[in-house]
C-alpha cells in the first residue's frame, strides 16, 4: 500500500522543539539496531546518547548506565535504522505540489484534464494554474497532449503543467500568448518547442524551453517559499528521512533556508546544491557555504544539467533514439561551457554534480572532470554525476578511475522499464540502470529518489534497489535483476554513502560514536521480512540529534 505524503500537528510541533541537541543522557534499550561499520553492516542492541550524538553501542546483555539524569527508551524489539538520507531531492517542489494540481498517475490525457478543471473551479482566484505530474508513457497512445486539450477546460488564465520528471511543461494558448511564442519563435539552446505539422507550437515545451513560459509565473513571497520548505521537510521525516541532498537550488531558496534556521525550524538536514545561474556564479568566488545549525544546513555543491530525461526524449544518446530516428536529445550545455563551470567550481572548492542521463550526456560530465579536474581536485571535491542513468559500457570503469560518484535514484528504473529499451534498444539498455555493474567496477554510489517526480518514501528506494521489480512484484526476478543489489548495499545507498556524497560522513550516516543520534524506528525488521515487504516498512519514530522529531515508541 502506498503511503500517501500527511503533516500532523505532533510533526509540526516536534519540529520546532526538536532542532538543536538534548542535554541529557538517552539511552535506548531492547533493540536490534543495524548500521554500517566499516565494509559491513552491525546489529546491536542499543545506543547511549549524550548531547545528540551517540555516546556508544550497547551489545546485547550490556549493563545499563544509571543515573538520574538519564532517559530510557525500551524500543520493545523493533528495529532501528540510522536516518535514511535522500542523495537527491527537491524540497520546494515537493512543498510546492500541496499548492498545485497533482497530475501523478493519470492515466489518460482526459483523466489528467478533469483533474485540471477541478482544479480551476476549487481555485477560481489562482492566477496562474499550475501543476505536476502527467506523464504520456502512461496513456493509452503514448502521445504528448495538446494546448487545445487545456483550452476546452480553462482559457482564460495560463496553465503550465511539468512533466512527472521537471523536463518538460505542458500547457494551454493563454501561457503561449503571454511567453510571446508562435511559429516564428526559434528553440532556444537545449530546448525544443513541440510542433505540428505547419509549424505552430503544440503546447509542449520541452528541456530549456520551458523557460519560456515558466519566467512569466508570479515569483512566490519569501513567507511561501519557507512555508513550502518545511511542510516538504516534515512529510518526509515522517517517512523516515532525517537527511536530503536538494538538488538545484537558488540563492534565494538557500536564504529561506537559513531564516527557517535562525528561528530553528530545520527539522531535518539539508545539504544543498546550488542550481547553475548567472546569479549563482556570482556566488562562487565566495566558497562554498559552511554547515551551520548543528549542521543541518550546508551547501557546497553546484548543480548544472547538461541533458534532459529519457521519457521526454531529452536525453542525450550517443546514437540515434530506437524509437525516433534522426533524434539524439538535447545537450543543454556545450562541452566549453560546461568545462568553463568545472572551471570555476574547483578554483572555489565547490563540488559540481552533473544531472546526466543519456550516454552521451554521461559521458560528457566524465569527459569534464577528467580533462577539467585535477586528481587532487577530484578527490577533495567529490564530483557526482545525479542520475547515471544510460552509460556506455566502456565508460563505467571510468567512475571508480576518475572518483566520480554515481548519485542513482532505484525507483527510476522501476518507472521506467515500460519505457526504457524502447527509448535506448537491446544493447544498450546493457549500461542502463546499471548498479551491481558500477558497483563491481570500483565506483561509489549514493542513493536517492528524485522526488517529487518520485514519491519521497526511502523505502520505495530500497525495496527497487534490492528487487528491481514494481510494488505488484512484476517482472519475475526483477527488470534486469542481474543489477540487483543486497540489502546491506541497499542501505549503505541512503545512509553512509549518501553522506559520503555530501561529506557528512564523520557526522552522519551510521551509528557510531561521536555522530549525531539520527535514526529510525521501524514496524518490521529490514533485513528479515520478505523482500516483497520491504516497501511496505512503515516508520514510527524519527529521531534527529537524539529528539523525537515525529512519531512516538
């Protein structure tokens, strides 16, 4: 069953007094704790906590501690794991959609449109409408819709519905006449105007298109902006995060951040990677921003993008699409101007993370970080590539040779394997989704979900990871399930590597001494259900430094 997204009032009032780290001892007994050590992971039977880090891991048997200043937590056997983090998420967005229309598992492009119009007449003084979520692969011809479908529910005001992956908008003639596109509008670099055969604009716009339209929407007010950032922070502590890599933010959003940390209201961690811009490269000579709030807060990354998504075609292949020749997806960046940012980040120790999906897109980021970054560079800096999603064979040693980190998201591979080999052919889908691959050729993974075109839930991260099939249990043995992962490898993905990738790991990620106290009580124990139970583990306690940030024992 699919946990739908929920903020309860003990979320929001646990948040506020959770930030910050308690002062007393907590110790927390009658347990089977598990988390990595090391190449392995451990199971103990609980943990001493002093000030919000963990003092240390109690064995089974072990005395425990007395004193009067000591609060003891009888676990009744559950399970705890470290706080699971999110290696690549977008808060906002995720904040956002409680504001939007969710067009998330429509299953037509009438279904989808009926949800519009409710929409529209539920919000009559919404200026703009806009929305999340449609995705054609999922209807019944497979095709992109139209702005005449929007226009015969709404054509008074604009709309502008992304893509269920951020890659594309869909939406009606009013947003077209309001962003001045008609037939003699070229495509901007990196993007592309859907068109019909007399060459006037469909009402698809795709990769930097979208731009377009997307600039004419009323900017939200800062009171939004951090209202939408901590009801998305809370919903997915309630699902068991205690960490997220926001992946592309602005300069803006970073400083919502900190004023939601001057007034403690950081429930969770946030490492944060600034999405490439004129006003962002003005930023860089600065350096990288230093974790703060007992290091909830932290960004030292760039975010570029220099591809767009494999269901919209966006993509960059090295060879023709399978299944639309004479296309090979959009390149958003030049190979100079994405050497330039490369350039500029490591002369300001920032890491850079590459979205690279398609195999040449990969191959490009690859191509930047060998010839742009020293060895020495890439080791302090840690480049990532977000997604890895398509690589060329040849091209998957060069991760562990160059020190690249594959930053993955496993639900990816299970929404898209009704697409996938369509999109990429037989051969190579072979580099495609390509875990166990990466893994055996040296190459550091973090795991994450890309939510929201995902749903947030870690556990859906896991069980696709660990099954590579979908919640029905389809295909039999998993889609490609020679890629499959263990659970230990599973795990390591949303916890120790994915601090790693942030270079959190001496802070977080396990359960170690000297470590903030961040884990999570669960209903089940991971590591001996059923893996067909693995996503349906559900959290009953989220502790962030030691404080119960949701739920209850």
């Amino acid at each position: 069953m699919q946990r739908s997204l929920r903020i309860s009032l003990r979320a929001l009032c646990g948040a506020l007094l959770a930030f910050g780290a308690s002062a007393q001892t907590v110790i927390v007994h009658n347990a089977r704790v598990y988390t990595p050590v090391g190449a392995t992971v451990r199971e103990y039977a609980g943990i001493v906590i002093e000030r919000g880090k963990v003092q240390r891991l109690l064995d089974s048997g072990a005395n425990l501690p007395t004193g009067t200043d000591i609060e003891r937590i009888d676990a009744g056997g559950r399970t705890i794991l470290p706080g699971l983090i999110d290696a690549h998420g977008h808060v906002l967005g995720l904040g956002q959609l409680k504001l939007q229309t969710d067009l998330r598992g429509s299953e037509s492009v009438a279904a989808a449109v009926e949800r519009v119009r409710r929409f529209a007449l539920a919000n009559a003084d919404a200026g703009w409408i806009v929305g999340h979520g449609w995705n054609q692969v999922l209807w019944p011809d497979k095709q992109f819709p139209t702005a005449k479908d929007l226009d015969a529910v709404v054509n008074d005001r604009p709309i502008v519905l992304s893509r269920v992956d951020g890659h594309a908008v869909w939406v009606n003639t009013r947003a077209l006449k309001i962003a001045g596109i008609t037939r003699a509008t070229a495509d901007p670099q990196g993007g592309q105007i859907v068109r019909d055969a007399r060459g006037e604009a469909t009402g698809v716009l795709v990769d930097a298109a979208s731009a377009l339209v997307e600039k004419h929407i009323p900017a939200a007010t800062d009171a939004q902006l951090q209202r939408a950032l901590h009801a998305a922070m809370n919903d997915v502590a309630s699902l068991g995060l205690t960490g997220v890599h926001d992946a592309g933010i602005s300069v803006r959003d970073y400083q919502a951040y900190r004023a939601l940390g001057a007034s403690q209201r950081l429930p969770i961690r946030i490492y944060a990677m600034l999405a490439d811009s004129e006003e962002a490269r003005a930023t860089l000579a600065a350096g990288p921003k230093p974790a703060e709030f007992d290091d909830r807060l932290q960004m030292r990354a760039v975010k570029a993008w220099v591809d767009g998504a494999l269901g919209s075609r966006g993509a960059t292949m090295l060879q023709d699409y399978s299944d639309q020749p004479h296309h090979r997806g959009l390149m958003l960046y030049t190979a100079p101007q994405i050497a330039t940012l490369a350039d500029l980040t490591a002369a300001s120790g920032w890491q850079l993370n590459i979205h690279a999906i398609g195999d040449a897109g990969n191959r490009l980021a690859l191509d930047t970080f060998e010839h742009e970054l020293t060895a020495v560079q890439r080791s302090a800096l840690r480049p990532r590539i977000e997604h890895a999603q398509i690589i060329a064979l040849e091209d998957i040693p060069r991760f562990a040779k160059l020190g690249v980190i594959a930053s993955i998201q496993p639900t990816h591979a299970t929404s898209d394997m009704n697409m996938a080999e369509d999109r990429v052919g037989p051969q190579r889908i072979q580099g495609a989704y390509a875990w166990r691959t990466l893994l055996n050729a040296g190459a550091r993974l973090a795991g994450g979900s890309d939510f929201p075109v995902e749903l947030p839930n870690p556990f859906l991260g896991l069980y696709a990871a660990v099954t590579r099939q979908d919640r029905d249990g389809q295909p039999p043995g998993g889609w490609y399930g020679n890629q499959k992962l263990t659970r230990e490898e599973a795990l390591r993905l949303f916890t120790i590597d994915a601090a790693y990738a942030s270079f959190m790991e001496d802070r977080v990620g396990s359960l170690e001494p000297g470590k903030w106290a961040d884990f999570i009580l669960i209903d089940r124990d991971y590591f001996k259900v059923p893996e067909s139970e693995i996503d349906d583990i559900q959290v009953k306690a989220t502790y962030v430094a030691g404080v119960r940030l949701w739920g209850r024992l």
